[in-house]
C-alpha cells in the first residue's frame, strides 16, 4: 500500500499475545470507503522481549512501513502503545517470577502426608454409613 491508500481511524491493542492493530478506512478509486473498517494486524511476536521500546518502535516502523509510514502515522503514538504492552509483558514476569519462588519453596521442603487407613474391603453401604457416623460422632471441635 502506498501513503494515500488509507485513512487511519485508531489502534487497539491486545496483550496476549502482544498485538497492535490499525484501524483504518481503506481508499479506492481516490475515495475514503467510510463504510469499510479493516484492521492491520501487527504482531509483536519476539519483539516485545527486545530491552529499549525505541528499538522496538524502530523495528516496527522497518517491518510495516506500508502501513507504519512516519508522515502518517506519529512515532511516538506507536511508542505509546509500546509502553503499555511493556508493561504488561514486565507485570506478567514479575507475577511468574513471583509464583515461581512460592512453587520453589514449598517444593523441597514438602512434607510426607500420611496415607488414610485402607478401608476393609466388602463392606455394605449400612455398614459404611454407620462407619462415617461414628468417625462424626468421636471428632472434637
């Protein structure tokens, strides 16, 4: 697409997996169809994981420059919506990380649980029911 073959109406944004969108009203025969939407997808993929959101930006801008063109759409609009999906990547790595020491710590240091005792086998369902009332009836509260 050249510069003139859409009209930019916004961007969404979805977090997982990290996705930017551009809504746009597509131009034909010289004409903004207004009663057409369409939306560009941008999949961040393994970009999201590069350190500086400039060089994200950067990375987009060179991947999309049909749609991503500077004199259309601003930079730092683009950079923005970097920021946020940043932050939500760096939110859910601290929330995997935290989880991640509680798993670690109770892992090791798991104690044995005794087993129940086995129950004798072919008794009847009186005989169970009356089993479970007096295990009921000897508990302490």
């Amino acid at each position: 697409m050249n510069k003139l073959s859409y009209q930019p109406l916004g961007f969404v944004l979805k977090f997982d997996p990290p996705i930017i969108g551009l809504l746009y009203h597509p131009i034909e025969n010289k004409k903004v169809n207004k009663k057409k939407k369409k939306c560009y997808a941008i999949h961040l993929n393994n970009l999201i994981f590069l350190v500086e959101p400039e060089d994200i930006v950067e990375a987009l801008f060179n991947e999309h420059q049909e749609f991503l063109d500077p004199d259309v759409v601003k930079p730092q609009q683009v950079y923005k919506l970097v920021l946020r999906l940043v932050a939500y990547r760096d939110h859910q790595l601290r929330n995997m990380q935290e989880m991640g020491e509680d798993m670690g710590d109770g892992y090791y240091e798991e104690e044995e649980e005794e087993m129940p005792a086995p129950q004798p086998k072919g008794k009847g369902a009186k005989a169970q029911a009356q089993q479970r009332r007096t295990n009921d009836n000897n508990r302490s509260f």
